[in-house]
C-alpha cells in the first residue's frame, strides 16, 4: 500500500499516521522529493482501511498495490479449489452443465425438464423457487413449495440441485439443497454471505450487475472469512450503456478471474443476454475461454415460462448446446 | 401495452394469446398492416408480466405504455406526499437536512455530533449502527450497542433518527428509530422491502448503484403494495465510468422522478461524490433542482472517522453548507 | 414504427402529422382505446427523423419497429458479404487475423514483425502510422513516413496492409493501403465516413467505446449509403465501470451483429483487454462464438514498444495464439 | 509518479529503465520492501509516456500522482481564465447564457429567435450548420448556406455567434465565427483539436458521452498546447445505463472541473437530458453548482424544430429560464 502525502503535511498528524500504521505490524518506507513524499507500506495491508487513512487531512492520496483479500487469493493457494457436489466435481479441470428452468411451476414441469436436461448432459439442476422480481405484481415463485418439488426431481433424476436463496430466514429450507444460489442482486448482501460462510454447503456466488471483480472477489471472501471454502463463482453480465442484450457479458472475467483466485468460474449466458438465440455462441465461447461450467436455463414449453422466457432453451436446443459445447471443451484455454 | 407480433404468427397461438389476455380484463386492439401486426392493450396492464409476452413464439416485441407501478405513480395521487417524522415534515413543500456521522462510534461522539448538527439546522439525525462493507475485514459497525446510542442522541437532542438496517433479523431493534433507511445494496432486496412494506414507519430509500429510476420507483411500490406509504426516495448517485468521483450524482433524477411520483426525494452528496470539496456544490445544486431534502455526512474530527472519512464535513463546514443551501431554497425549482 | 399520441391530441395537429406521413408514402393505422391512441405507420420508415416526430406536442412517444439502417441490414441482403483483400477473402465462412506493432517505429522493426507473423499464419498486417493517442505529449506516430515503412514491409512480406486514417486530409496517403481502419474515436466522424463511402476501397470500422450495436450499424450504413460494401466491423470493447480490463469485450456483439447485418465481423482481443495474458483466451472465444476475424497486437520487443506495450504479445506468443484458434474454429458457431 | 516493480526485477533492465528516465531529467527515489520496489520520480513527468514503463517486464504497475496536462492546470495557472468573445465575457465570475436552435433552418427562422434570446437575456447566439446525426438518412444541417444565415443573425441581433465545426475541411467557413464549437463526437478527433490549437478564436468544447474528466482536460490540453488560450469546457451528460433521460448530466464535474482547471465550465442542459421540462432545473442547479454559463436550446415552434426537438424550449419558456437563473446566481457556489 502507498500513500501520498499533500505538501508540507503537518508535522505531529504525519507522527500519528506513523505510529499508528506501526502499530499494525506494518514497515514504512518514505520517499521523500520536492513536493511530495510517499509512504509505503509493507506487510499485511488487507487489514487497513484505506478509507479512513483517505479521511486524513495530510494525505493526497492512497493506492493499493496487494490485493485486499486473503481466501479466495491464488497467491496463497496457487491450486485450483474442486468443490465436489455429491459426485460432481467442479473446478481443476472439471466442467459442469447446469441447466433447468428459471421458476419452478408443477411437479411434472420440474420432473420432466429434469429427465431431459439429464439426458442433455447436465450434470446439476437448477430451477428458482425463489425469484427476485423487479416488480411486486410479478410471480415471486412457488417458494417453500417450490423446494419441495425440486427434491421430487432430484429424487426422480438423481441430479444434485442449485437454487436461490433470497433472505436468511428461508435458509432452513434449503437443507437438502446441494448448492445455494446468491444472485446477483444480492451479491452485497453482506449479512447473508457471513450467515453462509458459516455453513458447509456449496455457494455459487453471481457477480453483482454493477459490481468490479474486485468487489466480486470480496463477496467471495466473505464467504470463505466464516469457514465455507466451497465458493463457485458466476459471471452473469454487467450492466453497461447496451441495450440490444439484456446485459453485457464479461468474458474476459473468466481468465482474469482465475488468475486471481483459485475457485472455480462458471458463466450463465441466459441471464446475461436474455436472448435465446444467443445463449449456444456464448457457452461456446465461455468454455473456449476456459470457464469451469455454465448455467443455462431450459424449460419444456418456452411459451409458457412464467418468468424470464425469452431466454429459455427447449431440451432439444440445450441438447444442441451441450454436443456444440464438448466439441469445444478440448481445445479450451487453460491458463 | 402495445405487442409487436412477428410476420404471419401462428393463429393459433395468436387466439391463446388473445384469449388471455382478455381474461385479465384487458382490451386489445388491432393494427394490421402489410408485414406487421400491432396489439394494442388498454386497461391495467401493471399485472401483466412482459417477460412472459415476449417468451411467445408469435411475439416480435412488447413496449409498455403505461408505467408499470401503481401506488408510486402521480398520475393517480396527484398530490405531494408529505412524511411526517416526529414533527418533522418532509416533501410538499418541506424542506428536511438530515446529517450526522457514517458510523456511529462512541457515546460521546454521537452526542456531540448531534447537538452541533442540530445547532446548525439538521432536522434529523443520521447516524450508521448497521455498516454494510465491502470487506468482511473493514469495520462493520457497532449493531444493536450502536443503535442504543443512537436512542441516546436522541434523547439528548431531540431529533429524530434515521440508520440502516441490512437485514430483515435485525428489524425488531429498529423499533424506536424513526425513520429504517434502506441502503443501495439493498434496494432490490425484494424480502426486506415487503418486510417494510407491512411496517408503519417512514422508509428512507436510497437508489441502488446501477438502477434506473424505474426500478427505483419499483421498489417503492414493493413497499407501498403491503401498506406502507411513508417513504422517501434518496438519490445517491450511480456506478458510471467516470472514477473522478465515487459515483455520479444523477440530478436530474430529481424534477424527473417528482414528475413521475408524489414520494419526496433527498439526495446524498456525500456518498455520491465521495469528496468533502463537493458536498457543498452539490447540495445547492440539488435544493436549486427542487430536492425535498438532503442527507449530509458530518463528523467531529474526520480525521478519526472509521469510515468513509473523506467525504465527511466538519461541524462549522456543514453549518456552512447549510447556511448556502437556504440561500438557494426561495429561489429554487418547484415543478 | 409506432407513435404514441398523448390523451386528447388537439385536432389540427393529429391532422397535420397524418398529413405529413401520408406524404412520404406511409401508410397509418390508428389503434384508439379509451385513454390511448396508436398509429401504426406501414412503409419505409428508415427516411422518418424520429425526433422530429418526438417534438410535436401532441406525441407521447414513438418507437420504431423496422431498423433504421437498409444497406447492412441482413433483412434486405441475406447472404454473407464476403470483402476480398488482394486474395485474402474475409467473411461468409473465411477467417483472417491481422496482425502487427500498434505503432510503426523502423524500417527494420516494421518489417521484421511482418514476416515473423506472415510465418505464424496471419493473413493481414496492421500497423500505427497516425496514433490517436489522449495525450498531446505521447508519440503521435511517424504519420506519412510510417505509412512508406508499411509499404516497404508489404514489398517483402506480400501482406496487405491495414492501417488507421484520422482525418480526411490525409486519405491521399492510403492509396497503396489494403485496408483504411477508422479507430473508435472515430467511429462517428461522420464527414469522414462520408469521404470513405464514396471510395472503393476495404473500411475496417471500430465500435465506438460507449457505441451500441444500433450506432455501430449506422455508422456502416454511412458508408455504404455512399457507395462502398466492403465494411469490416470489429468489435473491441465497450467503456464500462470496470477498470480491471482497459474495456469490456462485448462477444455477444458478435452474433448478435451477424444476426442483423451481412458484414464481416472481426475482434480485436489486445485493445479491448490491454492485458496480454487476457489476448489468447478472448481471441478463443471470439473465434468460438463465430467471429470472421482477429486483429491482434504484436511486437518483437514488447518492452520497448512505443505505445500500448503491456497487451503486445512476442510473435512465439502469437503464433501460440493462431495455434490455438486453429483448433477452435473447425467448432466454431455458425449461425 | 510512480513505478511499482514486480519481485525480484531483472538487474540489466532495471538499470536500463532508471537510465532512461534520469534522461528525462527526473529524480528517482527508491523504497525497497521485502517484496515490493517502489520507485517514485519527482520531477517534470508529463512528459513520460505511461503505456511505455508498463510494457517493461519488471513492472507490476505505473501510477500518476501529478496531472498529465500542464497548460490547462490550475496549479499553474492558479487565476480564472476569462474569455473574451466580442465584449462578453465568461469565465472568472462572469456568467454567459448561449442560446439558439439546434439547427439552422431559414433566414426568418435564425434571425426571429436571435431577437427572441437576446430579448431575453442571451449573450450569445447559437445554431447548427453542421450537424452531426446518427443516420445518413437524417437531416444533415444547412452547412456552409448555414453559417451565412447565422451571420445574418449576428448582423441582426448583434449577438456573437457559436457554431459547431465537425471537419477540419470547413474550417475556412468559420472565420467570421465567434466560437468554434467541438461537439461531443469530436473531442477526441486530436488532428481537428491541433488545428483549432493554431487558431486565435475561442473553442467551446464539448465533454464526450464516454469521456473521463481527466481525458476532457487532456483535450483541452491538445488545444492550448497549440497556443490558442480561449477554450471553454461545456459539460453535456455522459452515457450511462440510465434511460430515462438522453444522458446523464454530471453537475459534479463543474466544482471538479473549477478545482482542476482555471478554464471556464458551462452546462448544456438540453442535449444532456434530452426532455424540454429537465431544461429548467438542470439549468438552475448548474448556476447553483458554480457553473460559469449555460447552452441552450431554442426554437421559435419545436412542433417543427428539423432535430433534437423534444429538448427544445420555446423563447417564453427560455425567458422563464433565465429569469430563474438569474435568482440563482447572487447565491450560487464560488470555489
């Protein structure tokens, strides 16, 4: 960490800062020039908080130059993390397809897109029972009841489950979930991280639509700062000036990501573009680019969703997905 | 509501569509052109859920006309909303100051920072107990003992108190606070706003970092569905490329959100800019745009502060902006 | 294209605008419920200035249905546009990279570079002679004489040339010159594309950094509407909040645009991330999600690069990168 | 400035980089941690080319502490520039409103609202002849027959005149022009900047929709490195996922711009929201903030402005503006 100080900065605040920083256990380095001196910092900085060091009068400015997160850092656990879900391995070189659709609507819908997407070669599945809707007048999902039916399918299908959790007093329902879903309107929610960084079940974590991968990476250290190491992280596009997709996925994350962490990255092109006809040319490419997995979501009847339809694949269509997708899986980028 | 329908639809997907949508009391008309057949849609469409229209086969586009939030909507209470906390009117007319620290620290610094706000013409005091933090090792607030001394500046003051909550868990410590702020993480936190929604107690609620002013409004209208009708709409700027300043101040959300909804709005210069210089500027700005109020960051020694240190203003600097800001109000934009 | 009349539109002026769109031979359907009436507007839309219809007093809104653009559109010329560089065919199945330094600097260095990528597989060669660079005091590039350099390295190497064209006084220069690049500065300098539409000669056009796709179409339309159909797109990246790559690459851009348009499209992964580590995955993906091309950034001595250094690759390293693309694109998406 | 070395830097190319930039005139000071060099350089470094150092291998990252620019620099240039355009002058405490249509159109029409604004309080007169549009198709200004008509206004009204230049080929028309307007597709057309550089004639330049203020600094930099000293900053919204205005207006830019920069800053409030009724209070708010004048837009019957006409008030309307404004003034933030 380097801090810049304003000019001439006042004698007795410049000792304060000193003694302070010191007494974190960090090293000082001044460089001193004509106008301006620099500290640097040397140590374990991740335990400063740069805005208050920022809030003091003789300070220009201050700049990090480690990262400010210790878990989830490949620095200091340089091997990829495999979380295994009950069989499924995810990360290391191992790729999973997890498919379903975006709300849970009957026994027999879930079922039966269950068996199909299994057939596909989705290793998980997913359907929201949970849905966080822009608007109240929208379908909020079939919640507890929709968890009851996503145990039917995996009964059925044996396939393990991925769903949503959207407030801390619904946790106790997703006991026999096999990966809880924080989307990413809620990737802050700090309170919610902390309470599943305290549980030993697989998270999958989605990037906030207006969040850095810096910040991505601290919700995930929330996460892994309570004990829980089984973190997957999901790209599911960013929010920027475009309109002609619903947002705008950042692909280039996968590799910056795994560069910066070794748990595993998976991508969700459904959501990200909002698009159908879109969804088969981003897996591919997300998978070119050395994802982990991805998200997609599927559903019997298109017509019908009750929520997020004009993204959803039919089963032969996610079919075509997976076969165009493992064409690709062995000539992906691996670091 | 209007849907644009692709090129020779189906007819009998064309009739289900029709069929439907009568069913939800709507009337449709047709436009029917060479190679373009429009529906037109009048009545409440506000329950219709697009995303489920242009998951239809037949359907090339769907545009809504009419705004997709009720009781949020000035069209149908043309009136000025007016929240009253403990006296303290705001919106209609009536101008609020709510100011006060980031984080609530010590007895005495609460205090202290209470009386010399109110001196300089707060009207409600702010004041952080619930800290969200993008690191799981930066300060996290001083929770429920913060709240409690909250309730003592109160007393000692006599204004009243507005602090956050992040989660629905901690909301029956809220009981005595007189106005539960919702921060920009949360505003799309859809079980917390109908939490609130079900409560009798002013809401303050501050615009998420990438949302438009319709899923600002939206959010609103999740708390006014359960009941609730006091709440306030903060502008606090948004996530844009410019990294000059923290986030960008949207001032034009004001007059343009007035024009749309009866709720006051304030605004938050000191988080939008993240920069003590222009808090000042800004909240003139704002009062000359027609803001029913503003919520300022003040603390006793920002060279302490715990948090977000660098946009705070001293005491004898707020009561400076204060003094600016009364100069513009005569002068400022009403409608 | 759909206009949306206000509640009660005065008589005189409804008559008026009918009037003034029958006379551009288009013909209007009215759709009128009980608060709202729609024109449907049948016809060649494309020639309508929206504003101006937008400013009328008796219109809510207006939104158009067809595109606005005709010489790119895909509707009206369904089959692959295919631009042949002297025998290196572009487009409609046929994948080019061009590659080279991002400034020319030596006769030795320019040809140097040429032959080591003309040996690793690339098919075009590009080069900086004119640098549009932020700052009035960074090299500006060696302008004219840069361009006799990239002749010379076309003399040995027998690629053709691409290079970029700042301003319309200089085009007397590019006369030898393959293919003109217009940089994403320039994406709308509107006389220039002008000035490129009436010549007949390969224009490579840059998506403008806060451009969507629509503008980026209409800027090829520009050019075409003069006359000229050999427009190459390149997505490279679009300004967002995140400033952990130098843009985000929008690969999504790439079958979405060829979806709308018959145009090449091709991405420039070095520009658009500015980290070279991050040019081999995304030229992947961009090869997996369909591209026509890459333009990719290469230097014999990254370390003394005259500008843009830190996302160059070696020539080993780019020849790292053809291999790797090669092995992606027999599973390419097409369509 | 500093150079943040990567671990155990190569000696040789270490020694090189340290050579060079002791070349450059600068000091070197080094602060050497466990892991981490530091190199600060004190001296002149805006002529140092960034991208240059952070192509060097040994070299994790580069940070500016010192702006880039120089001439535009309040540092050192601590008093307000004042432009002097005809007798009018802007800048240093003097307040310009600029009005006028957005396009040129007919003698009657350019010269019925010259009278109109400078009746109502305009000091300068403004119009398009050059108009940048998205499509080819759209009206493309009156060009050079344009600029006649606006010096007809002037003879007329007395009111200098500003007008936008969008091709260094026009220049030879502008020279009875009093402002040379660039607009925001322009600000980074460098070869245009130079040439208005070598001109003794002020250039308002416009902010562009995806620039940063550092880069608009750096624009402005390209213009008086030249040697031409009268450019005024005019901030005119930035594109950002928000919809519901055109753009979103930065107003925080103004106090940001004055702390930077002794130029003077004005606000074109018409073109940023793209909404007639924003006009007023974004206008209001900007003389609150500091600004040092306003741009905007007029037509004597927006009914049939030829473009940008929803933004366009009526000369009524622009009088109520103006009236507002100048309430605002005698209470408006200085520094």
């Amino acid at each position: 960490m380097i801090i810049i100080l304003k000019d001439n900065p006042e004698e007795k605040q410049l000792d304060n800062l000193t003694q302070w920083l010191k007494s974190m256990d960090l090293d000082i380095h001044f460089s001193t020039g004509e106008n301006t001196t620099i500290m640097g910092l040397i140590g374990d900085t991740s335990v400063v908080d740069i805005d208050l060091i920022m809030a003091l009068d003789i300070v220009q400015a201050v700049k990090r130059i480690s990262e400010p997160y210790k878990n989830v850092n490949r620095k200091f656990h340089p091997k990829d993390t495999i979380v295994d879900i009950a069989g499924n391995k995810i990360g290391g070189g191992n790729f999973q397809i997890i498919a379903g659709p975006c709300s849970v609507e009957s026994k027999d819908q879930v079922c039966r897109i269950a068996r199909d997407v299994k057939a596909a070669g989705a290793g998980l599945y997913r359907g929201g029972a949970f849905k966080p809707r822009t608007s109240p007048y929208a379908f909020q999902g079939m919640r507890e009841e929709g968890i009851n039916l996503l145990m039917e399918a995996k009964k059925e299908s044996g396939l393990p489950i991925v769903t949503e959790v959207m407030d801390i007093s619904h946790l106790h329902l997703f006991e026999d979930v096999d990966v809880i879903q924080v989307g990413a309107r809620n990737m802050q929610n700090f309170e919610l991280l902390k309470e599943l960084g305290r549980m030993d079940k697989p998270v999958l974590l989605k990037r906030g639509l207006s969040s850095t991968l810096k910040e991505f990476l601290m919700s995930a250290e929330y996460i892994m700062a309570g004990g829980n190491e089984k973190v997957i992280l999901c790209e599911r596009g960013i929010r920027t000036f475009e309109t002609a997709t619903r947002n705008t996925l950042d692909l280039a994350a996968i590799p910056l990501l795994k560069e910066k962490t070794h748990l595993p990255v998976i991508v969700d092109p459904s959501h990200a573009t909002g698009i159908a006809s879109l969804v088969k040319p981003m897996a591919m490419a997300a998978a070119a680019a050395g994802a982990d997995g991805l998200m997609i979501e599927v559903h019997n009847d298109p017509a019908h969703a009750l929520c997020d339809g004009a993204q959803s694949l039919t089963p032969a269509q996610f079919a075509d997905v997976v076969k165009a997708v493992n064409l690709i899986l062995p000539h992906a980028f691996r670091g």
